[in-house]
C-alpha cells in the first residue's frame, strides 16, 4: 500500500510545481480534481465577501477618484471631466485650508496630550497592584461612550453661565469664556474633549506594551543597580515602550484624525470657520452643499494623509519586530 | 512576592499615596461629564440654571425628565433602531465574514493572495471617504432612508475577515483534516468546528462591531432622514437641535438613556470590550 | 569573595510551600550547584539569595553580613538569567557598562546631557569603558561591543551576559539555568567556559540547573532539591554513589536506578524478586527494604543462585559502548535495567531468560520510607564509577 501512495504524493508535489509533468502521472487527475474541489469550495465560501468587498470597498474607492475629476452635483444630469480643477479650488480655498490648519492644530495638541497622559496613567496603574482594573475601567468609560450623547453633556458643562468649567474658574478667579462659541479657545475646548475621549485607548495600549516587556529584564536591572523609581524607568520601561509609543501616536493620530462627532454636534464648524475640521468640511460639502466633485476631492485629500499615516505604522510595526 | 511589590504594597508608601491620589484625581476628572449629565438629567430647570452646584438636586425632577425625554421625542424608537441595526450588522458580518475568513485561513486556491490584500486595502479604508459613493449606490438601488441604507456600508467587514483569518489559521490544519474525514461539509467545517472555537475572536469582534455602529453619527446622518428611521446618535442631535438647548433636564435624560446600554454592558464583560475594541481599533 | 550562609529559609507562594525550612553554607571560592526538577524550588532560592525575593522565614548572610532586607543592589551579587535578560535597546558595551554606571556614577552624573557636563564623570566613564573592553576581550566578545542583543547569537548572547555580571567583580555570582537556552553542542562548549571562568575568578558560584551533567562536571558540590527541599549536599561522586535518599538516587543517573522490593529473612539475606541476596544490612528479619542497584552494578552471570537475579528479556537497547538490557523479573511488576558491556550483544535476545549477578557492595538499601540504610559492607568511594559515565 505504501508505494503508490508515495508516488501520488509525488506527483502532487510535481503538479503543483510544473503544471505541464501533471499527465505524466496517472493519479495526477485525481490529485488535480481534489485541487479544484477545494478552490470551488474557496470561492463559493469567499463569494458573498468578495461581491461586497468589491461593490462596498473597491467600486465606490474607485469612484471617489473619478468623481473628484469632474464637476458634477448632486442631482444634476450632466457632468463632465475637469480634470484637476477640484484639487486646484481645494488648495486655493481659504475655507479648505482652514479646515486643514484646524485639524493640524487640533492634532498637535490631542495626540501629544492623550499619549502623554495614557503613558502617565498607564505606568501608574502598572506600578502597583491594587484596583488595577478599577482604575483602567474609569479610564477607559470614555472611549466607548457614546459621542454625540456625551458631546451635550460636555456642552452643558461649558455652558457659559450655568456650566461647571466657568463656575469653577469664576470660584478660583480665573477668567470665564464661551468656551464653543469663542473662536479662540473653541478648538482647544475641543481638544480637551479630544483628549478626555480617547486617553483610555492610549492608556490601553500603553498597559499592553508594559505587560510585554519580559520580568527578567526588570530583575536584571535590580540586580545590576538601576532599582530606583527613575532608573528603572530609564534604563528598562520607556527604552523597551519606544516602539510601542511610535504606533500609538500613530493611532491615536488617525482616530483624532477622523473626529467629526463633536464639530457636529457641537459647533457645526462655527463660529465662523474656527472649528471646521476636514471630516466636517467633506461632510458639508459633500451632503449639505452637495457639491460631489469638490467633496469627492477632500475625500482624495483625506484618504491620502490616512494612507500616508498608516503606512509610517506598518514600517514602524517591521521594525518593532525587528527590535527583540 | 516581590521585593518590589512588597515595597509597593505597603499602603502607606509615599510612592502607593502618590498613585492613588493621580489616578483618583485623573478618574474624578474623567467621570466629570458623566457625573455631569446624570445629575442635570434629574433637577428641575430652576436648579439646572442656578448658579450653585450640587450633585443631588433639592427637589428631584428625575422621573419627569426622564418621562418627557421618551414620550417628547421618540427615544424608544431610537434605541430600538439602534439594537435592530447593530444586531443586523452584527449577524450579516458573521454571516458573510466567517467563510471567507476559512477560505483564507485553511484553503488552498488561486487568487487567494489577491483577496487578501483585497481585504488589506479595505482595511485600510476610512469608511467616511467611501460615503460618497456608497450614498450614490444606495440612491441607485433605491434604499436611501430606509434601514437597508444604514446596513449596507457593513455588511462585509475587513476586520472581521481579518481577525477571523488569524485566528482560524493558529487552529491546527489536522482539525479540518478530521472534520472532513468525519464527513462534514466545507460550510458545516466553518460554523461547527471553527466558529465555535474562535469563540473569544467572535465575541472581542461582536463588541467591536456592536459599539462602533452604536456609537456611528456619520452615516445615519447622510443615509437617513425620517425620524422614525434614526439610530439614537442621530436621535439624539436631533432632539437637541429642536429643543434648542434649553430644555436641558429631558434633553440630559435622554443623553443618559443613549449612553448608558453600553456602559451597562462595559462594567459587566470590562475584560472583553477593552480587549474587542483595543484590538478593533488598531486594525 | 565571600562565603554564602542560608539558614532555615521558608518561602510560600501564598498556601504553596516553595522552599521548606532550606539551610546551606557555600565556602568561600566554592562552585554549589542547586539541582533538582523543575518546580522544586531552586530558581526561588537563588531569587531569594540575589533579593529578588524575600524570605517568609529564614536569614541569609553573603560574606559574613546578613542582607535580609537588602535590595540585590546591596548584596553584591551578580546573576546570569535563563533567558540573558540583556537590555535589547543598549549595546553590547552599554550592557556590560550599566552595573558599573549604576555604581560608579551618581544619579545626577547619570542624567543625560546635564550628566556630561559634570565635573569627574568622563573620568570615571573613561574607566568605565576600559574595564567592559577588558572583560569582554576576556570573554571573547570584544568585536561584538557596538552591536546589540538582537544581532547576536545565542551563545554570544550568553558571553554577554556573563560579562555583565563579571564586570564589577561581585562576591558571589548566581546563575538560573545559564545553558538551557543553548543546542547540545554549545551547552557542552559553555560548560567549559564557565568550570574555566569559576577557575580564572576564583568567586564563589552558586548554579542552578535541572541538568545532571552540568551539575556533576561543574560542581564542587551538588545540592540535590526537591518539593522545597534540601535532599543532600554533597560533592557529585557522592551524589551519585552514597546517596543519602531514595529520591536522590532516582533522581541522579541514566538510566534511572532499579529499585527493588525485598524483605530481610535473615542477618546477611535479603529476598528479592525470587532470589536472594547476600548483603549485610543494619535491619531486624521481617523488615520490608528497597533495593537500589545501579544498572552497572549488574553483570551476567552463567547461572541463577545467590547473589543472582534471573528474568526474561524484555527489550534492548544498543548505546554503541554498552547494552541497555530491559528485564521481567520474577516478582510482579518488578523491571529491571542492567548496563552491560557491548560484546554480549549478539548473544542477547528478546524473551530468552537471563541471569544477572549482583555485586552486594553496590547495592543501595533504602527503608521503605526512603531514608538510606547504611552499615552494609565496605562501600567504598573507589568502588564508584568515574564521573564522566555518571554524567551521561
């Protein structure tokens, strides 16, 4: 019994090399028909997900790069190429470009705050033993809240007269503002919201990225000396976190990135332009303006700094493995 | 124990009172809105625009803000529409994403290397950018503000698929080997043998997916504009915007109502929605 | 240098005992070896010497002090880690470097950038590089000194480590399974570098490892552990050839022991296995033994009768230079492994009865409690197989 079915293998092996040796071995077919068994199994298990990855995913990715090349609206019945008159109006489109600075700046104060505090909080409940998942419960309640519930819950709390943010500042006489309605503290009330959100997430990561590092490498430090507070930190935790830290600066930066919920609820861009932000901006192009092209154009713009940032991630994620 | 942890854990350590006191502090400041919103939801407008601040009101309005917030708007319809959407999702996906993901896993044939990265470039997608077009197919067939529209976008999830795969691929190959030898079809192999053991992925999945679409204003605002339609996100803005802010007993009533489903559900299975949505949301 | 003393260490893991009531002196210079199977209890007791962990009871002193409390910093002791336990992000250099750093230079020197400008601190850093070249160059590691763990391979890995730990010349150096990470061949390679290191430092070494090789090529003396407990403490001939404890003898050697059920009938008779043996045993007639016989210990012999056991081939295993010959006793359930030479292989077979003699100075007799019965005739150190077959 056991020579044929050696032989069998071998032809297995050789038809799945050489696709022309296959009728050189009579039991091939059959080797080949269980092949095509289970492909046609493959295809009929993947079928549904590959019809909708195409038309939910790839058809309408597709689509956004073409309509960003014309100039239709909705509704109308015409449209033709423009080819890249929409990219042009979006850079020279004050509106745009704020919206943009916007985002830049709201970025650059909830990302550097979210890691800094998850980081901080994270090695807080790391560095002892007690009410561990108490502590990282209340942190984290935040990030899964619902936004557009707690954003008028965080409006009430800003309200000008009556919120809690003013009344304490007034108790300690610090000076009172309208926080939302003010052009200039609307995008920081926002970013605290920011940070308030997704510092759970940070802290998360952060805890995972602590229980990784081996205990070993921590005994090894106590033995050779670094066994103070800052020395251990020092010579073994942030060390061993950095490349953990890179990837969630990363993100963190993209779930900042695509903030929408508290602009809408909340300022609706205002006032003025001061608070727009590029998912609001191609939200309001796109579905209140309706002009396709010009959103569909945003839409490029959006997607190509979410691909720029993801790809920096998965670099980073190679060298992360690279690092033990 | 540890001689570090037996110096931590001596309650009194200058280093123990420090944690306690950042971590409580740092909590406190993070339950603010919460703490926030349920004590305005149960005063009477004259305490709410009082300027002194109590947590519990002095009389407390409680049971007529709450009445107002699901009799005023259609708060129960909202979060019906909630439940029935992220269920459909939820089921859909399994439906759709389980198979693929062992065809991907454990099956062998051509073109499987392009489907996943088809799944990889999907992953890779932000939903908002395809709302665009996905608005217009769903104009196209016709299903624009109905519950179709606010299902369609998700019915296949590149998560899903992908989370999915890793996980079937960790299960030994023998094990299909002996469902097949058993006499068990492709499909009974999927939803017998490998679902059932991927059990902890479908549950951090069903968390990631259930709180994602509850907690999603973008779509529904753009697919949907009956009231009797609206999952409680957009229920919720809208409720707002007609009371103008300035009912703002009910109007925190029906925010609390909104976000405390999850919440409940959050304190129970704390363990599983961090690891569902940690995982979930670094893709 | 210094001498170890361990006196009456207790340690729980909350209602698991771990270590029970652990005494131990190791001399000044001495290579002790901590031997045992895992999970007895070693690893916590060289954890609870280097401070890694504290006692529940029990005193420990390095070098004459007693440094219960003490932070591992304090006890002067350096310790090589299963797993290295290097720092992945330093260099070679900044690895071997950190225990001198975290000594030498005060913690403000030590800050980065402000550090730099103090007065005294390249001096002391000048040093400092100086004696991580000169270690490693002695450990052989010096052109690995720029790269860092992650390029290294196992055994370089191993150096370094090593060299972290030799590099301020601790009292007492402890090593946790330093070869466990290491192929055959390299164990084999790094059991020699460290018997060579103990010897060019002259430190006191304590060792800890399930290998029975590395424990009796290494040691001075081997502490056999089980379940928490210190069984015996003895150089590793002893170890092997006056254990003092059943388990030890079934713990030590390959194969295993063969222990054998017998009964005293008389002064200088022990029946055993449908034979008898002429052993003089300090027991009372009546009195239930265990017979521990090494399987060299066994010959062939050309008939049954006295000093003589007989049973039917079970199975056999050629090892090139011996014959590992599985036999059935007579008695239930009682298998038997003699060690013979290889010669006699062709003559062997499965199922053919064989007749194995007994030399009764190598017979071991334990009570059956465990405990080693002495007072038998003249078992003498020379009569004890050479180490190098032990350790096989």
């Amino acid at each position: 019994m056991r020579e044929p079915r050696a032989s069998t293998d071998a032809c297995h092996e050789l038809s799945s090399r050489d696709g022309a040796s296959t009728f050189r071995c009579p039991a091939a077919s059959k080797a080949l028909g269980r092949g095509l068994r289970e492909a046609l199994a493959a295809w009929i298990l993947a079928g549904p997900s590959v019809f909708f990855l195409l038309m939910l995913y790839c058809l309408p990715v597709i689509g956004v790069f073409v309509i960003a090349f014309t100039n239709w609206q909705f509704g109308a019945a015409t449209l033709s190429f423009v080819g890249l008159a929409n990219f042009r109006e979006v850079i020279a489109d004050e509106d745009f470009r704020s919206s943009l600075r916007n985002t830049a700046i709201y970025l650059l104060i909830v990302v550097p705050g979210t890691v800094s505090l998850g980081l901080l909080i994270a090695l807080l409940i790391e560095g002892g033993k007690s009410c561990r998942s108490f502590y990282r419960a209340i942190h984290f309640l935040p990030f899964m809240a619902t936004m557009s519930a707690m954003a008028i819950a965080w409006e009430a709390l800003l309200h000008p007269t009556i919120g809690l943010v003013n009344q304490t500042l007034s108790a300690i006489g610090m000076p009172a503002a309208n926080w939302l309605r003010d052009e200039h503290t609307v995008l920081l009330a926002l970013a605290a919201i920011g940070i308030w959100q997704n510092l759970g997430f940070a802290m998360v990561l952060f805890l995972a990225g602590l229980k990784s590092i081996p205990k070993d490498i921590y005994d090894a430090a106590d033995v050779d000396g670094a066994d103070l507070w800052l020395d251990r930190l020092r010579t073994v935790t942030l060390p061993m976190l950095g490349p953990v830290s890179m990837f969630v600066v990363i993100v963190v930066a993209l779930r900042v990135f695509a903030s929408f919920d508290t602009v809408k609820v909340l300022t609706q861009g205002g006032p003025g332009h001061a608070s727009e932000m590029l998912l609001y901006t191609l939200y309001r192009e796109s579905f209140e303006y309706l002009r396709a092209g010009y959103g569909a154009a945003i839409a490029v713009v959006f997607l190509a700094i979410v691909v720029t940032l993801t790809l920096v991630q998965a670099h980073l994620m190679d060298r992360k493995v690279h690092y033990q | 124990m540890s001689t570090r942890a037996l110096r931590a854990c001596q309650l009194l350590s200058p280093a123990a009172v420090f944690r306690h006191t950042v971590l409580l502090a740092t909590g406190a400041l993070i339950l603010v809105p919460f703490v926030w919103m349920v004590s305005l939801s149960i005063k009477p407008p004259g305490e709410i625009f009082r300027t002194s601040f109590s947590f519990w009101p002095v009389q407390f309005y409680g049971v007529e803000n709450y009445t107002k917030a699901v009799t005023q708007a259609p708060l129960p319809r909202y979060l019906g529409n909630g439940v029935m959407i992220c269920a459909l999702i939820l089921a859909l996906q399994m439906l759709v994403c389980a198979p693929c993901a062992y065809a991907l896993a454990k099956l062998r044939f051509a073109g499987r290397d392009t489907l996943f990265g088809l799944v990889l470039i999907g992953l890779l997608l932000p939903h908002q950018v395809l709302s665009l077009p996905l608005f217009i197919l769903g104009y196209q067939i016709g299903i624009l503000n109905t519950y179709a529209a606010l299902v369609f976008p998700y019915v296949v999830s590149p998560f899903g698929i992908f989370l999915f795969r890793q996980f079937f691929k960790s299960m030994p190959d023998d094990v299909v080997h002996a469902a097949r030898l058993d006499g068990l079809s492709e499909t009974a192999i999927v939803w017998k043998i490998m679902v059932p053991t991927a059990l902890p992925a479908v549950i951090a999945f069903a968390i990631f997916s259930i709180v994602s679409h509850w907690n999603d204003l973008f779509w529904p605002l753009i697919a949907v504009h009956d009231q009797s339609l609206m999952p409680p996100t957009l229920g919720i803005m809208v409720f707002k915007s007609e009371e103008a802010g300035t009912d703002y007993g009910p109007l925190m009533a029906a925010a609390t109502l909104v976000v405390l489903p999850l919440i409940v559900a959050f304190l129970a299975a704390q363990r599983w929605f961090i690891e569902g949505l940690a995982e979930g949301a670094i893709k | 240098m210094a001498s170890v003393s361990i006196d009456g260490i207790v340690k729980n893991y909350g209602p698991t005992p771990v270590l029970r009531d652990v005494s131990l002196s190791i001399a000044d210079g001495e290579f002790l070896t901590l031997l045992g199977p895992s999970g007895c209890g070693k690893s916590t007791l060289l954890r609870v010497l280097a401070g890694l962990e504290m006692q529940d009871a029990g005193s420990i002193s390095i070098g004459g002090r007693v440094v219960d409390g003490l932070r591992p910093k304090r006890r002067d002791v350096a310790m090589v880690f299963q797993s290295y336990a290097l720092y992945p992000h330093m260099t070679v250099a900044a690895n071997i470097a950190l225990p001198l750093r975290m000594r030498r230079l005060t913690a403000i020197q030590r800050l980065p950038l402000v550090g730099r400008l103090l007065p005294g601190r390249a001096r002391i850093a000048a040093e400092i590089d100086m004696e991580v070249t000169r270690t490693a160059k002695s450990l052989d590691i010096g052109h690995l000194l720029p790269r860092k763990p992650g390029q290294l391979s196992g055994g370089q890995r191993q150096r370094v480590a090593v060299g972290r730990a030799m590099v301020r010349h601790p009292a007492v150096f402890l090593m946790d399974e330093p070869l466990s990470n290491l192929d055959s061949k390299l164990r084999v390679q790094m059991r020699a570098e460290i018997k060579e290191l103990h010897q060019r430092l002259g430190g006191t070494f304590v060792y800890v490892t399930h290998d029975q090789a590395e424990a009796m090529t290494l040691s001075d003396r081997v502490a056999v552990m089980l379940d928490g407990e210190l069984l015996q403490v003895a150089p590793p001939q002893d170890i092997y050839g006056d254990p003092s404890d059943r388990r030890v003898a079934e713990f030590i050697g390959s194969p295993k022991i063969n222990i054998l059920d017998g009964v005293m009938r008389e002064r200088g008779l022990i029946d055993v296995a449908g034979s008898t043996l002429k052993i003089d045993a300090a027991a009372l007639p009546g009195m239930h033994l265990s017979l521990g016989i090494r399987p060299e210990a066994l010959h062939l012999a050309d008939q049954g009768g006295q000093s003589t056991l007989t049973g039917s081939v079970r199975m056999i295993e050629h090892m090139g230079s011996d014959l590992f010959v599985h036999l059935d006793l007579a008695g239930p359930d009682q298998p038997l492994v003699a060690r013979l030479p290889a010669e006699y292989g062709p003559r062997i077979t499965p199922g053919q009865t064989l007749h194995v003699g007994i030399r009764p100075e190598r017979v071991l007799l334990f009570t059956p409690d465990g405990r080693r019965l002495r007072g038998q005739v003249e078992l003498s150190r020379a009569s004890v197989m050479p180490l190098r077959e032990a350790a096989r």
